[in-house]
C-alpha cells in the first residue's frame, strides 16, 4: 500500500478488535472461573442423551477449531482469489480501491481464524476446561499474527 491511501479508522479499530479478541477469551474464563467458581451444572449431564449431544458438539468443536489451524492457508487462498476476481471485473467496469478490498481480505480471515478461539470458548462453557480456552486463544492469537495490521498487510500482490 502506498502511503497516499490512508486506512479506513473503521477498518484499524475493527481489525484491533479481532485481533485482541483472543486475549479477552482467555480473561473471561479466567475471571468465570476465579471469582464465579464456573463449573457446569451436574444436571446438564444426567440423562444419557444430553450427554452424548454435548459431548458431539465438543469434538465439533474441537476438530472444527483444529481444521481451522490447519487450513486456514486453503482459505485465504480461496478467498484471495475471489478477490482477484473482483478485481479484475471492476478494473473493466468502475475504478475499484484495491487497498479497500485486501483490507477486507485482511478482516475477513481475521474473522474466520477468531472461530478458533471462539470454538474454544463454547468449549470452555460447555466442561469448564481453563485448558481447552487456553490452547485454542493462544493458537488464535498467533494465528493472526499473519494479517496484522491489517491496513499494512497485502497477500493479494503474493503468488497463490
């Protein structure tokens, strides 16, 4: 990005937002568990149904958090394509700001490498596991290492 195109304030405070997030799951569960004493109630897991729907739902979560980490790189990729290709059909048509759309490239894998955390989270409500929260925020957090800043970072000028 050249120096003339300023960031959108909107898109840095956003993208500051997204990336902090993690820190902030992590701090909720401990402060859950500190001073709320968190653990899930014994009655959520009596009855044989309930019990094997949730226990379902955590190793969704747990291998969608984990598919994430791993293919997060396939996913950019798909998208930094689309955006080529939106790109391009606006060059044809308009004059389109390519700093805008890297800037929401940015944001948008922001966003999808936050499931992580997030999956780690609801994971943490479900058994209360400060580990679970942890591991998944500390892998979130450095996941976005790659596309911050956000208004600094072009992966669409990147080979695919």
């Amino acid at each position: 990005m050249d120096n003339s195109t300023k960031p959108l304030t909107g898109v840095k405070i956003t993208g500051y937002i997204l990336f902090f997030i993690s820190v902030v799951y992590i701090v909720i569960a401990f402060l859950m568990k500190k001073f709320l004493n968190f653990h899930p109630s014994s009655s959520l897991y009596e009855g044989m149904n309930s019990f094997k729907s949730l226990r379902y739902l955590q190793y969704f979560l747990y291998f969608s958090g984990i598919a994430v980490f791993f293919f997060f790189e396939t996913i950019m990729n798909f998208l930094r394509n689309r955006t080529r290709k939106k790109i391009k059909y606006f060059i044809k048509t308009e004059h389109v700001d390519n700093s805008a759309e890297y800037q929401n490239l940015n944001l948008k894998m922001l966003l999808i490498i936050d499931y992580i955390g997030f999956s780690g989270f609801v994971g943490f409500l479900i058994c209360g596991n400060l580990y679970w929260i942890t591991i998944f925020s500390v892998i979130s957090f450095f996941s976005k290492l790659k596309f911050f800043p956000v208004h600094k970072r072009n992966f669409l000028e990147e080979t695919a």
